[in-house]
C-alpha cells in the first residue's frame, strides 16, 4: 500500500512515497517555482541519484501532476501507476479552532478551511490549491489534512488567549493557535523515548528553527504554550519574519511614511527577520560566512536570533515548572552548529550545560544525538524531525478508521524499537565521513 503526503506552499510543492507494507520511503522531492514562471522538480528515488529538471507550472494543478508524471515514468517512477496509491496526506497550515486532530476533507472541511485562509495569508490558500489539484488528479482516494495548528488545541486559556476586547476572540476568532505542530507532535514523543518516560509525564522544551521558527513548551506530553501566535510572524526572529515587536510599531510606521496595512504586513512576513537585519541573507550559513568574515551586522542578526531564542526557553522553563529535556530540531536545529552554540551559551543558571565538542559533532538528519555535558540538570537533545512520517501515519489510520487524538493513539515511532530504514542507512554514509558522530547518539533508556 502506498501513501503520498503533499506539503503545497505559496510557491513550491514537497511530496514524499511511502511504502506501508515494508516501511520504506520510494521518493522524495519538491516542485519550486510553482505559479511564477521557471518551475523545476527536484527527485530523488530510493536507490539512485537525485534528479533534476524544468518544466513551466503556472498552478498547483500542473505541479501535481508532473509529480505524477514524475513518479509513474520509466525513467525516474517508483510506481507503475497511480492506482497503488490508496490516501493522500496533505499539510494544512491552520485549522483555526475547528480541528482538534487530522480529518478526511470533506466539503466542510474544505469550507472550514477557507473560513480562516486570512488567518494564515501566506500559507492556507497555497495548502486549499494543493488539496483541490489532487483532488483533481486522484479523485477516488481519501484526502487526509493534517493540520499544524491541531498538536496546539490542548493549551490552556491563560496561554492562547490575548488580552484584547473579549469580543475580538468571540466574533473573530482572535486567539494564540501555534504551528510546526506535526513537528512538535513527533520530537516530543521521540524525546520521551529516549528519556525513557511516558509521555504523559513528560515536560520539554522544543525549538524548531528553520525559515520559519518557534518554541513550543509540552506539559505532559501536550502543547502548554508555543511563541507563534494568530499567524505564524509572533515570536523568534525567522528568516524574512520579525517575530515579537511592539504592537504600536506598524503604525508608528505608518504614520511616517504612508505606507498602507498592507505594505507593512508584506514587510513584516517577508523583508524583516534576518533579511531585515543582514539586508541580504536569510540562509544562516550565508550570515555564519559573512560574520566570520567580518560582517557585524550579520554577527548582530546571529545574536538576535539566539537572545529571542534563549528568553523564550528561560520563559518556558519557568511556566512549565520542571523540564526534562530541551529539544533543538529542524534545518538550523538540526545543523547550525554555531546557532546551538550561541543559543544554549549561558543557559548554566537554569540547568542546561551544553558539550561544545559535541555540539560540534551533531550534524545530521539522520540519527537523534545528544549535546549536553554529563552534568547538565537538563539533557539536550538534537532530534531531526520528520513530519512527513506523522503525516504518513495519520493518513493512513484515517483511511482504516483507526485514528484519534495523539493522546489517544500510538505511533510507531513511539516504540524504542523504531528504527527508519531509510535514515538508518544513510547515517553508515555520515559516520564514514564523521566517526565522532557514533559516540554521541542517544540511544533509548
């Protein structure tokens, strides 16, 4: 049986093939470029070399269906026709308040999510595109949405809600709802098998820095308080978003220079962060060449970042009371040696002593790792995420009418026998080229 999950942003669609019966990724790839002129596919299939070619989609459409095209070819297919594909998992920025878990689309969940597409301008009407072309394309399989706002419906009143007028959150749903939930849903389970602890009874910080970034604070395996907040610019500093600012700065803004609502949101989500600060570069190791090169404006944007990092786990430490394990994930979390570095640097009052040789050595997406000191109160982890695979299984347990709410269903990545082969094999690569890598680790209690 095989599941295909779609991740359609603005302009790029990801896909991933999974076979369910052995466990085995078929392919991966991504279509960038889509709707703006320029459109190419980059494939890799299990077992040969990565792909790569050009062909124009001016819609979502035309990118679903060269990822068809692309799967079923002679040449560069993993399967023989579309017919083998029994669900689709598709990821849905925001569910507003609606969506507690993962659902099968339907007409009043399509409407639902056009209900809240202004709660998430940049991502929901690319994520409702996705979703309509496959539905196009694969009209006789279930189409699955797994929502990233959903991890985060368990927070608590005093957490998600604004002190704003009470009528704004009654009529205008105006609330904190939070995101990269499927990655937080998969790093804090992950982490409560290598604590060894149900995950119940498990308290963790998470950081999930990538382009996009926020912290989430897990109370008992479920989502207290998270940085992001009615949309996805609240909280860290990100690669073109702010992240916190004072509420009066757009219309100070405004005032002074006449720019309009929606000028200054543009600014905000896409030519602030660290494009605002560095005024060019948004890929941190671009920053980490022109800081070390001299660049102090790019040092400032790296100190920045990891001062508005290192609050909010200072914060969420205090809130949740005890923290069993900090959680660094996603591009930056997983690689960015030196963001680690000036993030967890002087976090020794609160228990967390990181290992700057093992920091140093944790460079990977292949296997979990873990940076801190023997002596740290509160271990680190490195955890690559893997949110395709909870989408994957959501999908799949949707279409069989076996799922529910994480609390009340297990994934098997949840068992400290899980083993995902396609990683594993790939990490003989990295421990070739990186042997330090084996004595870092983490390795289940």
């Amino acid at each position: 049986m095989i599941i295909l999950t779609l991740n359609c942003g603005s302009s790029s669609a990801k896909y991933q093939v999974f076979n369910w019966e052995t466990k085995d990724i078929l392919a991966v790839g991504i279509v960038e470029k889509v709707t703006i002129g320029g459109s190419f596919i980059t494939h890799k299939a299990k077992g040969r070399d990565e792909v790569v070619f050009e062909k124009d989609c001016p819609t979502h459409t035309d990118a679903i269906e060269l990822i068809i095209k692309t799967l079923t070819s002679k040449e560069t297919g993993v399967i023989d026709d579309m017919s083998v594909i029994k669900a689709v998992g598709h990821r849905v920025l925001h569910g507003g308040m609606k969506f507690t878990k993962s659902v099968i689309v339907d007409e009043s969940a399509m409407a639902a999510f056009n209900e809240v597409k202004d709660l998430g301008p940049l991502h929901n009407p690319a994520n409702i595109m996705g979703i309509e072309a496959a539905q196009k394309v694969l009209p006789n399989v279930p189409h699955c949405a797994i929502m990233d706002t959903a991890w985060h419906q368990t927070m608590p009143s005093k957490s998600f809600m604004y002190a704003v007028p009470k009528e704004w959150y009654e009529k205008y749903q105006v609330r904190r709802y939070g995101f990269h939930g499927t990655s937080f849903l998969y790093t804090a389970k992950r982490a409560a098998v290598l604590l060894g602890q149900d995950p119940f009874k498990t308290n963790v910080v998470i950081c999930h820095i990538g382009n996009g970034a926020s912290v989430n604070a897990v109370k008992d395996g479920c989502s207290f308080d998270t940085s992001m907040g009615i949309t996805p610019l609240e909280g860290l500093v990100m690669g073109t978003r702010s992240g916190d600012i004072d509420a009066a700065l757009p219309f100070y803004v405004m005032r002074k220079t006449g720019m309009s609502a929606a000028e200054i949101e543009t600014i905000l989500n896409k030519k602030s962060g660290l494009l605002g600060l560095t005024g060019k570069h948004t890929d941190r190791r671009d920053i980490q060449s022109a800081a070390v090169g001299g660049d102090e404006q790019a040092l400032l944007a790296q100190h920045i970042e990891a001062h508005r990092v290192k609050k909010y786990i200072g914060a969420y430490w205090a809130v949740l009371g005890r923290v069993d394990a900090l959680v660094l994930t996603a591009g930056v979390g997983e690689f960015a040696w030196f963001m680690r570095e000036k993030i967890l640097d002087g976090l020794e009052g609160i228990g967390i002593v990181y290992d700057p040789r093992k920091n140093k050595l944790s460079c990977t997406r292949n296997t979990e790792t873990l940076i801190s000191k023997p002596e740290s109160k509160i271990p680190i982890f490195v955890i690559p995420t893997d949110e395709e695979l909870v989408m994957t299984e959501d999908a799949y347990a949707l279409m069989k009418g076996a799922y529910d709410t994480h609390t009340h269903f297990t994934y098997s990545f949840q068992s400290k026998d899980y083993v995902n082969k396609g990683r594993a094999e790939s990490l003989k690569h990295d421990l070739e080229k990186n042997p330090g890598l084996a004595e870092i680790i983490a390795k289940p209690k």
